[in-house]
C-alpha cells in the first residue's frame, strides 16, 4: 500500500493549516460566503440539506486496517457513530460542526488521509478498480498510476477553478469495475508491441445528460500520461462552458464541438506541455510501484473451507455470492455487503468499521478496499481463514449474502439527506430489498443490478443499472421512472424508458412484475437480466408492467 | 486605485504606459489587456506579432473563474517572458496558483486589500513550498 512521503505528509498539514485560516477567516469577514464556497468545497466540505457534510477521500478505494479505525474513531467522535460509503470511493460525514471540522482534517492526517478535492470544481479524488492487484484478469494494478495523478492533480495550480468537477477513474482489466465510460477521463491499462500505455476516453458522465465516453485516443504510452490528462484538462479549463452550470461539463463541451475537433486541440497542446515533463515523474511513478507490491501470500491447506462449503449451507451460500475469484487459486476476494435488507446502503457503523479493520489485521494482509457499489471489500484473504471471516462477519451483521444481486442495490440519499431530491430513494432501496427477502427469490434471480436516484442529477447511477429507477415530483406527488438495459461495464448502455411512471405505493410492485417477467422468459439460470433484456427486448418487460397492471386492475 | 500584490507583499503601481485592449493594440504598444476568454493560439500568435509588448495583464472576471491561469500558463510555454499581471478578482487564497502558473503579479482592488489584507498574502508567498508540479517536473 501506498505510504506518504514527508513531502506528502508536509503538503497535507500545511493544507490543514490554511484550511483553519480560511475558517477564521469567513467568520472574520476577510472572505466573503462566495469567496469562502469554492474553497470549502476544495477541502470536502458541503452544505446539505440538515447540516454540513465531510466527504473524505479513500483515493482508489484502498485503506489499511488503521486509517479504517481511524475513519471510525471520527465517526464517533464528530459525528453519530456511522459513516457513509458512496459510489466515488469515498466517505461522508452527515453532520460534522464546522467548528470541529478542522480537527477532523487533522485526526485523518494522523493517518495519511485528507478530504482534498472531493467537492468543488477541482479534478476529485482518483478511482480505481476495487479488485486492482488481486484480480485474476489484470493486466496490470492501476493504483501507482492512480496514485500518481492523484499527486499531479492535487493543488494543480491551473485546475482548482474549473467550469464544473471533474472526475477521472482507472481499470487495468478488460472487465471494466471501475465505469471509467462514464468518467470525465476513463482510463485503461492495455499493452501493445510490448509497451504498456492507456487508452483514454473523454466525456462521459451521467447526471441530467448522461453520455458514454469517447475514446479520444487508443493508446498514450505510460510515459506520456500525465502530459496528455494535462493537455485535455487545459483544453477544457478554457473552453468548457461556464454560462450555464449544466453544460459545463466536458461531456457537454465534447457533444458540442465533437471529439474530433477536442482530439485537435488536446493534440497542439499536448505538444507544449510534453517537454515540461523531463521523467522525474516516471522515478516517481517506480518508488510508488514499489509500495504497491503483493502481499507474500500465505501458503496452506485450504480443507476447513473445503469442509465448511460441504456442510454449512448458509455458508456455501455467502461464499458463492460473495467470494471473487483472486489470482492466486488459494486465495478469495470477499466483498463484504453494507446492504443489509432494509438498511440504509452504504452505511457503516463505527463497530462494524472496526469489525472490517480487525479482520483485514487477522486475515487479510491489513488491506482494504472500498468500491463503487458502496460495499467493502478484503482484497485477499487465504481460503482456510474464510470460515473464521465468514462468523466474525455474521457477529457484526455483515454477513449478508446479496453481491451482485437484487438487494445490492445503489441508492443516492434521496429526499431523507439531499436539499435536490425530488423524491426518496434510501426507503424505496429497502422495500425492494425486505420485499424480494420475503419472498427467498433473489438467488434464483442471480445478477441484477438495481440503481435508484432521487433526482435527474442521477447520483445513484441509475442510468446504467439493468434497473433503473429515477424519483421524480410530479405535481407534488413522487413517481418513479422506470429505464432497462443500463450498464455500466465495459458493455457501456444507457438505459431506456419504459414509459409512464409509478407511485411510490406502485413501484415495488412494479419491479416484482419486472423480475417474475424475467424468470418466465429467460433461457435458464445462466442468463442473467441483462442479458435476457438484450435478447428479447423491452416488449415483454413493457407488457409485465403495463398491461399486466391493468389486467389486475380489471 | 489599485493595490500591486508581489511576494514581498503590497505595493503601488510602477507601470506608467498605457495597458489598451488587445484589439487596439499596435506597433509602439507596450502593455495589453486580455480578457479571461481569450482564444490561447490567437493569443499566442498576437504576443508573437507585438515586437514592442512588455507586459501582458489578463483579467480574472471572477474568483470562481480559472481560465487566467491556464492562459498565464500557455504564455509562458508559448515562450513569452515579459511581465505577466492578474488583474480583477483574484483572492489571496489564489496567490500561490497565480505564481505557480506563470504571473509575476496580482492587481487587485483598494476594497479587496483592505478586506483581504497584506498578511494574508503574504502567507501565500511561500508558493514554491508544497508544489506537486515541481516535484513531478523535476
Ligand atoms: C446529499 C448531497 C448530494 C448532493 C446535493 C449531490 C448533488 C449532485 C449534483 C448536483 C450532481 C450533478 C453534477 C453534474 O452533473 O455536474 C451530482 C452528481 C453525482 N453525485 Fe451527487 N450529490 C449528493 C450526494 C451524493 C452521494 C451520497 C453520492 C454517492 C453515493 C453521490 C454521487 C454522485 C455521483 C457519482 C455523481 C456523478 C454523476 C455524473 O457522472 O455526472 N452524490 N451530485
Ligand atoms: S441524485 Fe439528486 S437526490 Fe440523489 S443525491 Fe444526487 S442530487 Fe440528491
């Protein structure tokens, strides 16, 4: 894992210096409130609908047993001892005092941690794919190039006042579990003639517009990297939009002047900026791959699982839902669910974050990883330990067997948190989950994936769940929009409407219609939602929930 | 009037020539103003065009507006090496991004020195301590 350097020890406490300032600051008058926003913004901190919200960086989703502690001491300390996970690999703070909030900046430099550029119009924190470096299809781990432009991208002088934010992830697979199509950059590791460089892709986004990205070049060799992102960010720094706030993102900028014409301009300045760069960047880049080295995996006899698996079916059932497999054949990647039915997804309490850190001390080479989908993940655990994993999770209530499946559900916060929502999405997340709970179907219905925001700005990725549900006013009454097909992989779709929309008392019904659709149409077990949608369409999906509808109602 | 921010604090303006806009510029012209939505490569090819221009002043519109430095910083890699002035709304909280992107200098307004005073600029001075970009350019 990656450790600071005293540069990067002293830059983020001389940050929290001028943070204190600023705060005094604002209540001192020399910064007026305008003045003040961007800046909060750049340190984490957002005004929510109750309270302030410290959005903390987990950069790439990788975090050591001890920064989990630590995340759970401020919880509760500052907070009301829980923490939230999002889908941008980060973790928020509901309802920090501004006051204390300084000290909170400086209990995570205890630990290496900061809450730089996860708000505000800045380049945020860097994603990465959750499984990086215990994957068995990686062609290479992602985090030392995450890690690295994390670096270039933090204080860039240029970048902190851009027309909109800006968000970049990294994958190293094919298997894309880090939606870098959906990035303002998306970036991929591929090899080629021997040489190891990216391919880029531009102007993707979701929100009210949501667009696949363009690849705007399909391969910048490693050495080249930064230069290029430098020249991209430049392009659109100018020429982004920044009359109106929902153009200004570089999907918008890209849709309106093509990607050709950007690929142009990236070019010309790409040429300048190039030589700026003299490889002190690629020494970096060694000393940071170096902390990036594998674990020395444990080596013994993996019979208690193999014994356990035979006879426990509760716990053959976690340990096919939950289990990945890991590059090494002795060894699992477990994906702990904070998606307990009827729970608020996302949400860890402070015991349960030290459940997580205690385990990855015990069992999983003090690693450990936060993804997309709002899940906590022990990137390698030995195959003999998982019995002894598997009961500690149960204790803490975290051993609830839905990855991947209909309960694993995204939710934005929705009306309950966000001064934006048009509707509740946190309660709709939870009938469906105790809904198909009841009913003891969801292993039967296998991989599918349901995304739920409370409004267009679409924070819960509903555009690319094989479900998706958008909450909407209608006239002061909260209906739910309906889209099919969405992905957010390296099939990268959009959904598509179904058509009218549903009442809040509606809509869990109508996804039960969805689902029992699915399982009269698909070919077996084997053919995931998804898949089964592409097959055949949105007609027998449409008739499920409209006409069936009436039929009943008839 | 205005105040003249430096690293070693606030001072008056020592820029006596007139500073005209872009378009009126002309063989003789020692100083131009330059808007925050300036074209780079149009800007790059007028500076090339102006054998007499000593001094370049753009203008921030708003604190929340970066493309000064992002035009500062394609100047200076254009190869300009005159004098590079921000002017307009820049916070003291900027000083350091405005130094690393190219400026020699930052103008701002009598109101913003008093409410901003020289202190708090000069507690930016230090703009080349904990720069990221030096360290990766080495
Ligand atoms: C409650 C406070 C929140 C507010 C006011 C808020 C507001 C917004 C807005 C206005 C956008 C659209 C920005 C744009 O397209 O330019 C957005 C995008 C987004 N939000 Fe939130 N959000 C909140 C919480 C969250 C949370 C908790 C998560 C994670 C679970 C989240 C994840 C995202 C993501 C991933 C996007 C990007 C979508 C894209 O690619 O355009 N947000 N948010
Ligand atoms: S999607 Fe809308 S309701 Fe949900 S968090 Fe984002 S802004 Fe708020």
């Amino acid at each position: 894992m990656y450790s600071y350097s005293d540069f990067d020890a002293a830059f983020v406490a001389e940050r929290n210096r001028q943070f204190r300032a600023q705060v005094e600051r604002r209540l001192d008058g020399s910064l007026t409130e305008d003045e003040f926003k961007p800046l909060r913004l750049m340190n984490g901190l957002y005004l929510q609908l109750h309270a302030y919200m410290l959005r903390v960086a987990i950069p790439y989703g990788t975090i050591s047993a001890r920064q989990m502690r630590q995340l759970a001491h401020i919880a509760e300390t500052w907070d009301k001892g829980y923490g939230h996970f999002t889908t941008r690999q980060n973790i928020q703070y509901n309802w920090p005092r501004l006051k204390d909030v300084p000290e909170m900046l400086d209990a995570l430099a205890e630990v290496q941690m900061h809450a730089i550029q996860t708000s505000g119009n800045t380049i945020r924190n860097v994603t990465a794919d959750h499984f990086a470096g215990a994957a068995a299809d990686e062609v290479e781990d992602p985090r030392p190039y995450a890690e690295l432009i994390r670096q270039w991208s933090t204080d860039h002088p240029e970048f902190q006042f851009l027309p909109r934010k800006f968000k970049v992830a990294v994958s190293g697979s094919e298997h894309d579990r880090a939606v870098i199509a959906f990035h303002d950059i998306g970036l991929r590791i591929v090899q080629k003639d021997g040489q190891t460089g990216f391919e880029v892709v531009v102007g993707g986004g979701l929100g009210r517009t949501p667009m696949i990205g363009k690849v705007i070049n399909s391969f910048v060799p490693k050495e080249d990297l930064l230069a290029y992102i430098e020249a991209i960010v430049s392009v659109y720094n100018l020429l982004g939009r920044r009359d109106n706030k929902y153009k200004a993102r570089i999907k918008i900028t890209v849709h309106e002047h093509g990607i050709d014409d950007i690929r142009e301009r990236v070019e010309a300045r790409y040429a300048q900026i190039r030589p700026t760069f003299e490889g002190a960047d690629q020494q970096m880049l060694g000393a940071i791959k170096s902390q990036f080295a594998l674990p020395k995996f444990k080596q013994a006899a993996t019979d208690a699982y193999d014994s356990r698996y035979e006879n426990d079916v509760l716990f053959r059932s976690w340990a096919d839902t939950n289990l990945t497999a890991h590059r090494d054949a002795d060894h699992s990647i477990v994906t702990i669910s904070l998606k307990k039915h009827g729970a608020t997804p996302g949400d860890a309490s402070a015991d349960q974050m030290r459940a997580m850190a205690e385990l990855a001390e015990l069992y999983g080479y003090d690693e450990l990883r936060i993804s997309h989908e709002q899940n906590v993940i022990l990137p390698h655990v030995h195959k003999s330990d998982l019995p002894a994993v598997y009961d500690a999770l149960r204790e803490a209530e975290l051993a609830t067997a839905n990855i991947g499946l209909v309960s694993d559900i995204i939710a934005c916060p929705g009306m309950d948190y966000c001064a934006l929502a048009t509707a509740r999405s946190i309660p709709i997340a939870q009938e469906i989950a105790n809904r198909f709970d009841e009913l003891k179907m969801e292993h039967d219905i296998g991989h599918l994936k349901i995304k739920i925001s409370g409004c267009i700005n679409a924070c819960g990725h509903h555009h690319v769940g094989h479900i998706g549900i958008l909450g909407l006013d209608r006239g002061g009454v909260e209906t739910y929009q309906i889209t099919l097909g969405g992905d957010g992989t390296e099939g990268a779709a959009l959904g598509t409407r179904t058509g009218p929309g549903f009442s809040a008392e509606e809509i869990v019904p109508a996804i039960e219609r969805l689902v029992e659709a699915y399982m009269d149409h698909r070919e077996g077990p084997d053919e995931t939602f998804l898949a089964a949608y592409r097959r055949l369409g949105m007609e027998p999906f449409k008739a499920a929930l409209y006409e069936d509808a009436r039929a009943e109602a008839a | 009037m205005s105040v003249i921010v430096t690293d070693s604090g606030f001072g008056a303006d020592d820029w006596a020539a007139p500073v005209v806009p872009m378009e009126e510029a002309g063989p003789g012209t020692t100083a131009v103003a330059v808007p925050s939505d300036a074209e780079p490569l149009a800007l790059a090819d007028f500076v090339s065009a102006q054998p007499d221009l000593m001094m370049i002043r753009i203008n921030f519109p708003s604190h929340a507006d970066g493309r000064g430095f992002t035009l500062a910083r394609q100047l200076r890699l254009a190869g300009y090496e005159g004098r590079l002035r921000a002017e307009g709304h820049v916070i003291a909280d900027q000083y350091a991004m405005a130094r690393r992107s190219g400026f020699d200098e930052v103008e701002i307004s009598d109101e913003l020195a008093q409410r901003q005073p020289e202190d708090q600029w000069l507690f930016r001075a230090d703009w080349k301590a904990h720069d990221y970009q030096s360290r990766l350019r080495g």
